[in-house]
C-alpha cells in the first residue's frame, strides 16, 4: 500500500466516524448544545404563511431559552440562497442557520455546498419521492395554486386561469412573488402555462410566460407583489398565490372586505416546500432542533392550522393523529383530485424557462 494511498483511506476513516458523531447525537445533546448557543435565526417566513406564527411561537414556547432572529420575512426562496451564499464567512445575526425553499431550490443548494445533512427522527414517515437521500433538504409542506379575489371590487369571480383575460379584469391581476426570483411566482407561471394544455416542465414555462404576456398587454396585469394588505386595499383585488396563503388571508381580513378563493378549474398545481440547514449555519444544535420540532406531530400538525398539508401527512392520518376539528377546516377534498405535483426536472425546466425569460417576454416589472 502506498502513502497516498493510506493517507487517502485515513482522510475516508475519519470523513466517515465524523458523520457517523454527527448523526449519532441524541435528540437530548442536541437539545443542551442548542440551549448553550442560545439562538436560532431563520429568513423568509412571514407570519402568516402556512401558520408560521404559530410554529414560531410553538417552537419558542417549548424551547424558552432560544431566541428566534428572524431575517427578512418577505424574501423569496432565491434571497434565501443569496444570503447563504453572502454570508458564509459571517457568523453573526445575519447568517441564516436554516431555509425554506421551493423544491428546485432544495438541490441547487446541495449542489452549491451550501446545505448541511441532518436526517431528522421521524425521517422515514417523508415520502423517499420528496426528499434528498443523504438528508440535505427535505419536503415540509404542500398546497395547490389558487386565486384570492376581493368581492367588493369583483364582481364575477374568475374560476379558471382563461378568465383572467376578461377585460372585466383590467389593473386587477396580481402574482404574490417576483417571478425571477419568488418560487410561489414561478410555479404561478406553470400553472397558468398547463392549464393551455402544455406539458409540465419547459414547454408549461413557456406556456405560462405568454400568458402572462397575454394579460400584461391587455392591462390586467398588475407588477405589484399581492398580499392581503394590497388585495383589501384595492391595488391586486385578484391575487394568484398558493391555497394555504390565501385561506390564511381569509382568516386575518376576517370579512373586511368579503373574499372567495378559487382552486381553479384547470392548471390545478401542486407546490412542495423543503427545509435545509446552512452548510455555514453559526448555530447548526439550534437548527437540528428547529427541524426536530417541524417534523414532530406538534410541527406537523401546525402546518395543517395553516392549511397546508404536512410532509408526514399520510403516516400521522394513518396513526390517527389528525384531529378532525382540522381536517373540516380544509377545503374539500374535491378541489384537490387533479392536482398535479411535477417532478424535480419538470420543476427545474420550468424555473429555468421562467427566470430566464420573463423580462424578455413579458417585461414587467414586478416589485
């Protein structure tokens, strides 16, 4: 055996006995490593985003002794990967320790060394379709795209993506991202592009971008990013967004003013979001917990309060572990039957279809 060669099977030896420690720790000596570094520090999770106040809260309530810094709530799942990048020789409040991203997002950051593996416990209750293997990123929840529409300002409510044309809807139409960089906007796109009858992935991208194009010539595209604030308001009175955002904006307008919203007719798509923890994370025991607590029935459950369906949906339904207070406050099941969920690659063409080519072909502006 040569020197390199020995050398070479030493550096394997002790690569694998450190990631053999790292998944070796006990939920207990992450929780007292956790406790010491006294902070978390998350980005991109607005309150109101599939009940995200409430797991903050839950999260804090369980664990006092961690501080949550939260960075940036309004960021995409781009800004999320911007700040990895940017701060990855920085160990202060500005380094995010973990990330939540659309599903295209998830590998990007593997494949950039940006992510960390952790395999949380209940690990084999995620669908094996929705997680990375090494435990790098991993699906946390899921909704379809839908329509939030103010009642007082429409009065015939669109129903399928075909009606937003309608000059009825001039300076009405609104996405809830950019999309050159929001994924919840990007897979708006896709959504839009499928229901012409085009095939998920780049054709659906481009699909979608013509649309968009379709209704920004006729004036019924608003580049303003759309959000309860802005629906009640009457700058977006039509807001595309995902079905657990708008449902959650439901509840907060509490009437003020009266809105419907419609899990269109065709084009019916399903989103997938995935957690990750910062290859560079400065408090990498406080994100293991923050992943414990997601993906424990309490974490799970809390996805739910905030419409969304939780990865370990199926495995707890099955445990009967879902109260059904909850499951009667979700939209009927029917809505839900033709929903799509695209594969990584029709999911990774699509972006690449609809970041690329939004200014060129639609020209808008949005922000």
């Amino acid at each position: 055996m040569t020197i390199k060669t020995a050398l070479g099977l030493a550096t394997g030896l002790v690569a694998a006995l450190s990631t053999s420690a790292l998944h070796a720790q006990s939920l207990d000596e992450i929780t007292a490593a956790a406790k010491t570094e006294g902070m978390l520090t998350t980005i991109a999770l607005p309150h109101d985003w599939c009940g995200y106040g409430g797991v903050i809260e839950g999260f804090k309530a369980k664990y006092p002794e961690i501080s949550v810094n939260e960075l940036n709530p309004d960021a995409g799942s781009a800004d999320e990967i911007e700040a990895i990048k940017a701060n990855k020789d920085n160990k202060g409040p500005q380094a995010p320790d973990v990330i939540d991203v659309g599903l295209a997002f998830g590998p990007q950051a593997k494949a950039d060394g940006l992510t960390q593996a952790y395999k949380v416990s209940t690990w084999d209750e995620i669908p094996g379709n929705i997680k990375d293997a090494d435990g790098h990123w991993y699906a946390d929840y899921y909704g379809v795209m839908s329509f939030l529409v103010n009642k007082d300002l429409v009065q015939n409510v669109p129903q399928d993506w075909a009606d937003l044309l309608k000059p009825e809807y001039a300076g009405q139409v609104a996405l809830a991202g950019d999309p050159r960089a929001s994924n919840q906007a990007i897979l708006a796109v896709l959504a839009a592009g499928m229901a012409t009858g085009a095939a998920p992935g780049e054709a659906a991208g481009k699909a979608g971008l013509e649309f968009f194009k379709q209704l920004n010539d006729a004036g019924n595209f608003v580049p303003v990013i759309g959000k309860a604030g802005t629906l009640a308001q009457g700058t977006t009175p039509i807001v595309i967004m995902w079905d657990y955002n708008a449902l959650s904006a439901r509840d907060t307008l509490a009437g003020n003013p009266p809105v419907e919203v419609v899990v269109p007719k065709s084009g019916v798509l399903a989103g997938v979001y995935v957690q990750a923890i910062s290859a560079y994370a400065p408090q990498p025991n406080a994100a293991k917990l923050w992943m414990e607590y997601l993906y424990s029935d309490e974490g799970q459950l809390g996805w739910l309060k905030g419409y969304c369906h939780p990865a370990r949906f199926n495995a707890m339904a099955a445990a009967g572990k879902i109260p059904q207070d909850l499951m009667d406050k979700l939209p009927p099941a029917s809505a839900y039957e033709s929903a799509y969920f695209p594969t990584l690659e029709e999911v990774d063409a699509n972006k690449a279809a609809v970041t690329g080519g939004w200014d060129s072909v639609v020209g808008a502006n949005v922000e």
